[in-house]
C-alpha cells in the first residue's frame, strides 16, 4: 500500500478528491472549464492544477501550446500541475469535467459569473 502511494496515479486521485471536496465546501476557491481556469491563472490564483493528456497532449498544435503554457506558468507560480491519464477512472472523471480545473489560493466568486 505504501508504493501505491507514491505512484503518479495516487497523487492524481489525490488531487481529483481535493477538488471535489473544495468544490462541496468552498466552491469560490474551485474551477473547471478552459475560460474560468485562465481568469483564475491572470490573477495567479491557482494553487493545484487539473488537466487531462487529451488536453495537454493535443493533436493540434496551437491548443496543445497553450496548455502546456499554462501548466509550466502555474508551476513556476508555485502551484502544481497534474497531468491525468486519459486511460485511468480519475482522467475519465475529471474529462467529464471538460478536461481542465483548478484547486485556487484564494476565493474567486466572480468566477461563476463568467459564461462557460
């Protein structure tokens, strides 16, 4: 049990778990979709990263850039970002999700009022 532990999956299902709790109990310091996560990421409000290797490793060449932009700026931010397999559950359930989201450092409630 303690290998699996350290296993990039584990911390995936980590990250994916602290999202969901963030989002029942504090749901202003929590985002999903493309749009919120890069207003979230101009105002470096981003602490943990959420994002699927459909997105992070897309076929086209502009999109793939820019998320991989993202990922790399919110790490140099000091956040982290985790790359989720599209093969495991926790990819497939954060794909239900659009594919992106983010944990944030600070409460961002004019998020919800920014069109998907």
């Amino acid at each position: 049990m303690s290998m699996i532990k350290d296993t990039k999956a584990a911390q995936e299902v980590k990250a994916l778990k602290d999202f969901h709790e963030m989002m029942s109990n504090d749901p202003a310091r929590a985002c999903y979709g493309p749009k919120h996560v890069q207003v979230a990421h101009e105002q470096l409000a981003i602490q943990t990263l959420l994002i699927t290797d459909e997105l992070f490793r897309n076929a086209d060449i502009p999109s793939r850039k820019k998320y991989v932009e993202l990922a790399e700026s919110v790490e140099n931010a000091g956040g982290t970002a985790h790359i989720f397999s599209s093969m495991h559950i926790s990819g497939e359930q954060l794909q239900q999700l659009t594919g992106i989201a983010a944990i944030l450092r600070f409460p961002m409630p004019e998020l919800e009022d920014l069109e998907m």
